[in-house]
C-alpha cells in the first residue's frame, strides 16, 4: 500500500533552519506531484510548496525565499528546507502524493510532522 513518512520537525528557535523529508513508498514516485501542506492550530490546511516529477517548483508567497522544495527521484523523496523560521511557520507539516492523473493513482497523505518555531 502506499505510505508517506515525514521526518525531519522539531523545536528550533526564531530565525532557525529545519529540512523536512517525505519517504514515499507504494506509489511510481515520477508519476506523483509531491506537496507539502500545513496546518496551525485554528486554522485550514494550506498549500506551503509543491514540485513536479520534473522539478517545476510553486511556493506560497507566505515561505516564498525562506523555503525550498526539491526531490529525489531515484530516493523517492521529497524535501522541504525551511531556513529563517518564524512563529508563524508553526504546525503539523504533511507531505502529499498527488497524481498526474487520475487513472495512474489517487492522493495520498502522511502522517505529519510537527514544527514548531518559538520567538
């Protein structure tokens, strides 16, 4: 079955750098968009950055200089280096699969990992 495992959150202080990593297993990986989203407390889940099996990159203008999404195809992985965090960047962090199609798939989410950004 298809698995997503983030790893990679933690505490760090204002202004710190984490990078986030999304092991995707079950799935022809260059067949899948690769996401991350979060979620802060209160609050819906947003799009935080996504990349294509071919490394077309979108970034929310929220993170748009301070995180970088990239990917490993040979890994099946997908990264997210967040660098300069702020409180504000606090949440569940959670990678997605989503296909390029619907006949070659359908989306997939991980568990989330919680990153937490203190002034």
């Amino acid at each position: 079955q298809v698995q997503l495992v983030e790893s990679g959150g933690g505490l760090v202080q204002a202004g710190g750098s984490l990078r986030l990593s999304c092991a995707a297993s079950g799935i022809l990986f260059s067949n899948y968009v690769m996401a991350w989203y979060r979620q802060a407390p209160g609050k819906q889940r947003e799009l935080v950055a996504r990349i294509t099996p071919g490394s077309s990159t979108d970034v929310a203008d929220s993170v748009k200089g301070r995180f970088t999404i990239s990917r490993d195809n040979s890994k099946s992985t997908v990264y997210l280096r967040m660098n300069d965090l702020k409180p504000e960047d606090t949440a569940v962090y959670f990678c997605a699969a989503q296909p390029l199609s619907p006949r070659l798939g359908y989306e997939s989410w991980g568990q989330g990992t919680q990153v937490t950004a203190s002034s």
